[in-house]
C-alpha cells in the first residue's frame, strides 16, 4: 500500500554513486558571493547579507530525515536522504547580435550527506540551456518507483514531434535519462489543463479541465475530469460520480489513502471514497478563515492541519483520525504556522508588528500594510505532551519573510538545519517591502551551531 500527496511522493529516486560523483556541484559560487556582498535578485546592484548572529557556514554535518519519515506534506519531497525541489535556472542566450537573460525551473536536490546541491540532469557535460536539456522546466516529480517520476508540463515539441502546445505528462526515467510522454491533451492549454493529483497503488491521478466556448455565444462550458492511468500499462480510466459541485470551483486532493480521497475545496476540507459517494465533511472554514499548514502521517493516520483567521489573527492546529477531530492544545494561543515531525512540532505564534507601508499605490491603502506577523520567531514542542516549548529561532523581524509574512510557511527543520527561500525586508525611508528571491536562492541554517549558507543558483 502506498500513500501520495499532491507534490510528496514519499518513494523518492535514487541516483547511481557514479551520478551523483559527476552532476555539477551548484552550492555557494564565488562569483555571485564575495566579502559578504551579493547582488540582489535581478542582479544589477549590490546589498550586504543580513547574518545577524550566525556565522558563515564552513563544515557541513551529515543529517537524515529520521524524524520525518513516513510524514507527508505540500512543501517538501524527500527520499534516501535527499531533499529535492524546484529552482529557477538562470541563462544568457544570443539575440540579434547581443544577449538576453531568462530562467526556466529545473529540479534540483540537497545531498543531506554531503550538503551539496546538484541539478537532477545526470549529463556531467551539459550546461542546462533551453533546447538543449530536456530536464528543464520539469517542476514537480511524482515518483512511482525507484529513479521513475511523472511530471507534467507544456509541451510544444521537444520532447516529441510535435508541433501544437499541449499539456502532457511525462515518465521520467533517470537510469536510462530517459524522458516519455504517456499522456497528452486533446486541446491547446487555453482550452485544457492537467493537474497531477498524486500516485496511489501503482495509479496515477489527474484532473483533466476543459474550457468551451459555445459558438456564436460568450457562454463558457468549464468541465472537470478525474482520470486515473494504470502505471504499468499507462491504460486510462475515468472516476466515476465526479460531483459536480466541485467542477466549477477550486478544488484539490491533499492526500490518497487505502480507499479515502482527503480533498480540499474552497470551503471545506472532506472525505470521500474514490467514487465520491459517502462524503464527510471534517471541517468547515469560517468567514475570513482559511486553511494554512497541513501534514498526513502514515503511520497513525492521522491529518494535522491549521485553521487560520486572516482578520483576527488568530490559528487553531486541528488533528483528524478515527473518525473524530479534535483541537490540538499548544504552548501558545494562537498559531500562525506550523511544521509536524514524528517527535516535534515546529510553529510560530501570532506575534504582530507593523512595519509600514508599501509603495504599491494601485491598492487600497489598508492592503499597503506591511506585516510580519511571528517577529520571526519558531519555537518547537515535544508533540504528543505539548507542555512546554523551546524558542530555537529568532531573527528579529526583518530577515526572513518566509517564516513571518508569507500565507504557507515554508521552512523545513531536517534535524539541526532549517532550510527555506531566501527573501529580504527593504526601507527606502517611505515605503517598506518584502522582495522574493523564491526559486532563486536557498538558505540553510544549522540552528545548533548558529552558522549559515546560501545556495544561489545560475
């Protein structure tokens, strides 16, 4: 029996040693960082690093993912002690007797035995162009056994001949660097989109939606399929009872277990069997509420996710299992974010501070507030007695975005080292802003022996 996520595949590929030995080694570059000074984001000037009480990371202890093992959430994907996710790459190519820069998303990993980061293309040799790596633009990896994931992504013929733009699902073989689409869609994306669901008992699922337009008429049809492809024949069917209140609206799988779809919609979270009869509401979002964090542990079954009031402030972590569901009692009040291993529970509290106006002027002046609303702060307690909580991270407010301003917190703790997208807290002596460099950099903290690292990625 397998349990999927949407994005977390807990049966992460294995590369060969022989790989790994030769795949380009992207962590710190020299060029991009020197005496402290790094250029920003769009790289066209220059800012000084915030690093506040840590020092610059120099050795690298190995680490495992022990205490997450058999824990599913959104934000995350690990395996045989790697953690993989998405990075923008960065490119310069010849236009019109001059150059122009872009970036494309490629997958890339974290070697939590080496702390290296390399690019997922096992090619020593290639430098990762578009048009000539077929591993670029490949965001998300569905791993159905050991070095295989699905993928999907738009394809306008470089994977195939091909020449019509079509979303398509791809079987990635990486022993063989191998890439095959397996499946496309009828319509042009303007019409038709897919959406990977997650892998379940050797089957893929995914929505298909379809947009119509009747002719002659502004009326548009939009139609929502849940098909599932048997894994070892790529033969498709379709789920059956498809409710058609959810063919309108946003709607999403958060997990697939035994014979339970844990589904999210707009306004609730539910269960439903894989004919979506016997459905069961488990919680319902109040006005100006919305849901925030959320893991599955396989081992009790049990779902964690936080119930957040936008208005007021406030957070409630609820657990689900046997059928009931109850409050979980922390530390503090009220919980902004939260991060579930099999020993801890990492979170924030609310803890506002307005730190002023942003210099977005197209918006009402109420949505120019600029919050952090933790003062950066992470505390951690032991999961199952919740008396009392240590506070292992506090950054003062203005270095991290991620863990006080975001909607989704985005921190990974794996054993003594939180990893998360780095963003910085900008002042012109007006205005106040966060500016992202998600995708684009990574940090990495070992929060025991107060030292950083930044990976940056070109």
């Amino acid at each position: 029996m397998k349990i999927i996520k949407k994005y977390i595949i807990p049966v992460i590929l294995i590369l060969f040693l022989t790989i790994l030995s030769s795949c380009r080694d992207i962590s710190v570059d020299e060029d991009i960082i020197k005496n402290d000074i790094v250029y920003d984001i769009r790289r066209n000037s220059e800012l000084k690093r915030y690093y506040g009480d840590f020092e610059p990371e120099e050795n690298y202890i190995p680490t495992n993912t022990i205490d997450l093992d058999g824990i599913l959430s959104p934000v995350y994907m690990f395996n045989n002690n790697r953690f993989y996710f998405p990075v923008n790459k960065r490119y310069e190519i010849e236009v019109d007797g001059g150059t122009s820069g872009g970036g494309m998303t490629m997958l890339t990993y974290i070697d939590l035995h080496s702390g290296k980061q390399r690019f997922i293309c096992p090619d020593p040799l290639c430098k990762h162009m578009p048009d000539e790596c077929k591993y670029i633009d490949l965001q998300t990896a569905f791993f159905a056994e050991k070095n295989i994931f699905y993928t999907t992504f738009i394809d306008g013929g470089f994977y195939e001949n091909w020449t019509d733009r079509r979303f398509v699902i791809a079987k990635v073989d990486l022993n063989n660097d191998r890439i095959d689409i397996v499946y496309r869609t009828e319509e042009d994306p303007s019409r038709q989109a897919v959406n990977v669901e997650g892998i379940y008992n050797n089957k893929l699922y995914f929505f298909v939606d379809t947009r119509t337009e009747n002719e002659g008429q502004r009326e548009v049809t939009s139609t929502r399929t849940l098909k599932i492809m048997d894994l070892s024949t790529h033969n498709l069917s379709e789920a059956v009872n498809f409710p058609e209140q959810y063919v309108n609206i946003w709607s999403s799988i958060m997990f697939i277990d035994e014979n339970t779809f844990y589904f999210q919609s707009l306004r609730n979270i539910f269960t439903t069997d894989f004919n979506f009869e016997n459905e069961k509401i488990i919680y319902s979002f109040e006005n100006n509420e919305r849901l925030g964090n959320y893991f599955y542990d396989t081992s009790t079954k049990e779902l964690f996710f936080l119930a957040r009031n936008t208005k007021d402030n406030t957070g409630i972590i609820y657990v689900y299992g046997n059928s009931a569901i109850k409050k979980l009692n922390m530390p503090h009040t009220d919980i902004y974010s939260f991060m579930l291993t099999n020993g801890e529970i990492y979170y924030s509290p609310y803890e506002s501070i307005f730190l002023g106006i942003s210099p977005r002027d197209d918006l009402p002046m109420k949505d120019r507030e600029v919050y952090n609303y933790t003062k950066g702060k992470i505390y951690v307690t032991d999961r199952h007695s919740r008396e009392e909580a240590e506070l292992i991270f506090d950054d003062g407010a203005n270095f991290n975005y991620v863990i006080g301003g975001s909607e989704v917190c985005e921190y990974i703790i794996i054993g003594d080292y939180m990893y998360f997208p780095y963003m910085e807290f900008l002042d012109d002596g007006t205005h106040v802003w966060f500016r992202s460099a998600h995708f684009l950099e990574q940090v990495r903290i070992n929060l025991k022996e107060n030292t950083i690292l930044y990976f940056a990625f070109e």
